[in-house]
C-alpha cells in the first residue's frame, strides 16, 4: 500500500524501469514513456500500479489478474 499526503505532487512511473516503484526515478528519460504527475486529494493508503497495466493510472485496477 501506498500512503499518499494531501497536497503533495508525485510522480508515478509509467515506463516500469524505475528501482524505486512505483514512483518515477528518471529511469523513461530516452525512451516515449513520461511519468504521470498527480497531486493527492487528501491523505490516504491506496494501491499504485506496479504492473503498468491499469487502465486508470496511477491507481491499480487489478489489471494485471486478467488473463
């Protein structure tokens, strides 16, 4: 689980290179991925994508359980 504060801006790695998933590190520089920036709503422990499959990025969708 992730913990996100409200307010605060991050960087969620789009590219999957990153060694500090799931945020971005700079790992896409070079390549077509960009990391998608989002400002937390509020302060909570959510679930962030590491498979890079969700359809509703930052967040997990459980994407990567489909066959």
């Amino acid at each position: 689980m992730d913990k996100l504060e409200k307010g605060k801006t991050y960087a969620w790695c789009s590219c999957g290179k990153s060694d500090k998933q799931p945020w971005c590190n700079g790992a896409h520089i070079g390549t077509e991925f960009t990391p998608t920036v989002f400002k937390a709503d509020n302060d909570e422990t959510t679930q962030l994508c590491r498979c890079k499959k969700t359809k509703n990025p930052p967040y997990c969708d459980g994407s990567h359980a489909e066959k």
